[in-house]
C-alpha cells in the first residue's frame, strides 16, 4: 500500500500543475484544449488500444508467451506517444518568420524513442537470464 502513495502523489501534483497551467491561459482557448483532450481519450481509447490488442491477438501464434506482455505495452506507449507528437511530427505551427518555432528534428527524436529497449529486466520472467549478465 505504501508504494502506490508515490506515484498517487506524483500524479496528483502532475494534474495540479496541468489545471494550474490550463487555467492560466486565455479563456478563448479553453474550449480548444478541451477538445484536445477529449480527442485523446477517443483517440487512445476508441482507436489506439483496440488497434493493438488486435495487432497483439493477430501475433499471437507466432510471439513467444514472455513477448506478448511487453509487444502490447510498447504498442500503446510509442502509439500514445505518436499521437500527442502529431502536431510536432508534421510541423504544423513551423513559421518562417520565426526559426525558433519546431527548431528540432523530432522524427529523428521519434525514431530514437522506438529504438529503445522495450524488453528491460522488470518484464521477463523471475530466474530468465539474459545476454550480459554475470555472476560476482
């Protein structure tokens, strides 16, 4: 039980600060930030998840069991992730008049956030052993 009171906590104040923040914005533009939330839970929920747990149960034959867990976490953090990048992905907002507007390469940033190590030690199975690890 102690252990949830941390990221309950760290929750709790990351949604303080997000209202706080929101609130602090011009009303005009309220109604446009809830409709970017709500587009996100549609979208993550209404499309994101059931595109891949059907991604997940179409592999299934060929995945091995200690695979499938880790495969459909990573599907839906890297496809979350790419929905809320959209608008950075496809420059939308970019202005000439001022460079310092999406001054990165984001898609290389995207493409580097794949290629991290999904399948890290807190996902296989107690007593599997891996590549690079040693005794003593």
């Amino acid at each position: 039980m102690r252990l949830r009171i941390v990221p309950v906590a760290c929750g709790v104040l990351a949604s303080a600060y997000g209202a706080r923040s929101l609130l602090g914005e011009a009303p005009r533009d309220l109604p446009d930030a809830g409709l970017w939330l709500a587009g996100g839970v549609v979208l993550h929920d209404f499309v994101l998840a059931p595109v891949v747990l059907l991604g997940a149960l179409a592999l299934r034959r060929w995945l091995p069991p200690s695979w499938r867990s880790p495969l459909v976490v990573a599907g839906l953090v890297l496809g979350s992730t790419t929905l809320v990048a959209i608008p950075v992905l496809g420059r939308f907002g970019a202005r000439p008049d001022n460079p310092s507007l999406l001054d990165r390469n984001y898609v290389a940033g995207w493409f580097g956030l794949g290629r991290t190590r999904v399948a890290g030690r807190g996902w296989s199975r107690p007593g599997a052993t891996h590549p690079g690890d040693e005794e003593g």
